[in-house]
C-alpha cells in the first residue's frame, strides 16, 4: 500500500494489538500498521454506508424519467 | 423497492438549474469536451463533485489519490484558466458550441507544478502521452468552484444518452439489485461478449456504457461503437438484461487511475460491479498489462466490487471462446482477440472472422469507408 502524503492525527491502540498488526502485515504489500488500521477502518465505514439512502427526486419528477425512458425504449 | 448502492459520497449531485438569471455575467467560450464534464458534474456523473477542484482537493488527489475528505478520487477534473483574466470570488458564465451554458463560481486561483500532475496522474512526462501532452499545454494556473448547468449541450446519439438519476430508476423498474458495467472504447468482438456474458451470469443486468468523446487517432468513431453494440444487443443479449447507454467524457488514459475513475462513474450510475480488463484505459507501453487490477487493492472503500479479467481467446479444439483458467488446449490452436489485429484487418479492407466478431457487428463496420478517428 502506498504511503500518503498530508495530515495526519495520532490514534493510540493497545501495544498488544499493535503488535499482532506488526506480525500480521508481515511479507504483506503494508508498509506499516498505521497504513493497515487506515485500510481496515476504511472498510468499515464504507460497508456501513452502502445503500442509496435519500430519493432525489419528488414522486412527478421521477413519473417524467419514466416517460422518457419510456420515449427512448428503456422501459417498456 | 430494492436499493441500489450509494452514489459516491452517498449524496447524487444534481446542480442543473434552468432557472438562473446569467444576464450581465461575463461571458467565456468553453470547448465541447470540457463542457461535457461540467454536465457530468452536474448531473452527478462525478458525485461527489460538485465543481472543480480548489487547491487542497486537487493536490490530495495528485498525491493521495482521494478527495480531501478521503474519498477515493483518482483524476482531477480542473479548469485551466489559459490566459483568462478572472479573480476569486467571480461569477461567469461558460458557454459551448453544442449549446452548453453554466455558471461557475470562481472560489479559488492556484498554480500547479505540470510535472507533478503529469508524473502522478499518467506515471510519465513523456509529452507523447495523450494526457501529458494536454496538460503541457495547459496554462499555468487553474480555477476552483462550484457549477450550475442552465442549459444542455445538443448533440448526437441523446436517444443513447443516460444520467445517473434516469439510470437508477431505470434499474430499480427493471428489478435490477445488482448491475455490472462495461466500459469501453471499442466496438466489441467476442472477447468483449463472452466478459460481459460471464459477468453477467452472476448479477441481474449488464450496463454497457461506451466513453463517446475525444479519443486518439485509430480509435473507432463514436457513431460505430454505438451501431455494433445496438446490433450485438439486438442479436445476442436478452432486452431485460443489457442496457447500453452512452457516457461523454474524453479518455484520458491514466491506466490504472483512470480506471478507478471509471468504476467510481459507475458505482453513480447505480452500480455494484464493474468490469476491469486487460491494459485498461491504458496507452502505448506507459502502464503493464494488469496494473489496473493491482491499483484496486487500495481502495476497500470504493463501494463498487470490480471484477476482474484476463485475455480471453478462441480455443478451434474447444470450439468456443475460452481463457487460460478453463482451456487445457495448446497455444497453436488459439486465435487471441487483439484490437490492434482486428483495426489492422479492417483497415486493409477484410471483414474479421465469426470466430472473433459476430457478422451483425462486422457488417456494420465494413459498411464504413473509414471507421476510425483520423
């Protein structure tokens, strides 16, 4: 994993985990712990923030997509 | 209702306003490329953008490879003020040949080290790259800010010619919960098929979504790569499962970046999957042949699955279009699918072969007198 470059904050974890972290990324393409608990706290929040959560568009504004869909042969 | 993925920032940005009062704003000339990525941003293409990029953004991207606010975002999409006369905090109005007309709120001027951006985006300085090439001639400072699209480009092919707010409806209609995407520049022969149809075995639809805009010389013409995937689609896809919709933006061939880029358009267009092949989005010798695969190992959080591909060929002992994983045949009775081979065949006048492209989609483009960009 390639290192980045701007800010920075420090997050403390405890020795024994970042110990378990040094071993694990051990041979692997991590260049650090820091690099490995971004990643990993990266995927985390973004398989909390999945789904599409908010319609856009009002209930006429999405009859007229569907008209033009529609008009194109998108949609039967 | 199913839900599909979020868009990219889990917002869709929609800045489309037909409304706005542009009289008295300073007006300047944009080119039709550029105009369309404003449309792009506009109607969230590029969620989550929602302009240009100021400075912290556009140098987190170069170095980072992510928006300021650590989103993945791999290309910058920036306005180049050329000799422009314009101070932060203006308000003017772009305008286009196709008819495009927007406004853009200048929030901050900087200058930027063309070097760095060419070396970061396109691993390389060599101005015979496309996209090195473009930024050397680039001016020496850019603009960042917000856009308002007021009116639409008219162009051809706007039958084909989805937005992401039409194609997630659209989705959802068809009871789509999970789409994969195609990208491509090229008309497909059947490598490109049998990806898209061993994707496809395993989501509910395929999006086939050809970049139609500026290329190099030697690509095929928009108008052909349109023609050869509605004949494919015709003839050999099921209408429930493939929708092929068209997206303008120009290639900028940053290989392994660009493909990231790509993904992430399609991860807003509504997307959980998204095809990535061999050399993607990739030029000359600059990128090895699946450093766009590598590259997708940094991101866990681009929220769209990519799937990945190597070569596909035409096994004559299988008798069927095979890959190295389920082809136990030697290499002489393999026939690979190379697009430099099949534009060298076409060129000189003969019509590929149905082992490498079906005859609806050799027809269409033997029907050219010159189908490719001069």
């Amino acid at each position: 994993m390639t290192e980045e470059k701007g800010k920075y904050t420090t997050v403390s974890i405890p020795t024994p985990l970042a110990e378990k972290i040094k071993k694990r990324i051990e041979g692997t393409g991590f260049t650090s712990i820091s690099s490995y608990v971004t990643y990993v706290l990266r995927e985390l929040l973004a398989s909390m923030e999945e789904e599409e959560k908010e319609e856009v568009f009002s209930k006429e504004d999405e009859e007229k997509i569907k008209e033009r869909l529609r008009a194109l042969g998108y949609l039967d | 209702m199913n839900r599909l993925p979020a868009p990219h920032g889990g917002k869709l940005i929609y800045r489309v306003n037909e409304e706005k009062n542009i009289d008295g704003m300073e007006r300047i000339e944009i080119s039709n490329d550029l105009a369309h990525d404003i449309e792009n941003i506009a109607y969230g293409v590029f969620s989550p953008l929602e302009g240009f990029l100021c400075r912290e953004d556009f140098e987190n991207v170069l170095y980072n490879m992510r928006l300021s606010n650590d989103l993945p975002w791999t290309i910058p999409i920036v306005f180049d003020l050329k000799n422009m006369e314009l101070k932060e905090g203006d308000e003017i109005v772009l305008f286009a040949k196709n008819g495009m007309v927007a406004t853009f709120e200048i929030e901050e001027i900087y200058g930027y080290d063309k070097k760095e951006y060419a070396e970061k985006v396109f691993k390389t300085t060599d101005v015979q790259h496309p996209g090195v090439k473009k930024i050397m001639e680039m001016g020496s400072k850019l603009a960042g800010g917000k856009i308002e699209l007021v009116k639409r480009g008219d162009e051809e092919f706007e039958e084909y010619h989805l937005m992401p707010h039409e194609t997630r409806i659209l989705f959802k209609e068809k009871g789509w919960k999970e789409i994969v995407a195609f990208q491509t520049r090229n008309v497909p022969h059947l490598g490109h098929e049998y990806v898209q149809k061993t994707a496809l075995t395993f989501v509910d639809g395929i999006f086939i979504n050809p970049i139609i805009g500026k290329k190099k010389k030697g690509d095929f013409k928009d108008e052909v790569i349109i023609k050869a995937y509605d004949a494919l689609i015709k003839h050999y896809y099921l209408k429930d499962r493939a929708v092929l919709s068209i997206l303008r933006t120009e290639m900028r061939y940053a290989g392994p970046r660009e493909a990231i880029f790509h993904a992430i358009m399609r991860k807003n267009f509504g997307c959980t999957h998204f095809i990535v092949g061999r050399d993607h989005a990739g030029v000359g010798n600059y990128y090895k042949p699946y450093e766009a695969h590598d590259i997708f190992k940094e991101f866990p959080d681009l929220g769209i699955t990519p799937i990945f591909f190597k070569s596909f060929f035409y096994c004559k002992k299988c008798g069927h279009v095979v890959n190295e994983k389920i082809c136990p045949h030697e290499n002489e009775y393999h026939i690979y699918y190379s697009g430099t081979a099949i534009r060298k065949m076409i060129r000189a006048g003969e019509v590929p072969p149905e082992n490498m492209m079906r005859k609806e989609v050799a027809e269409i483009v033997m029907s050219y007198d010159n189908p490719f960009v001069d």
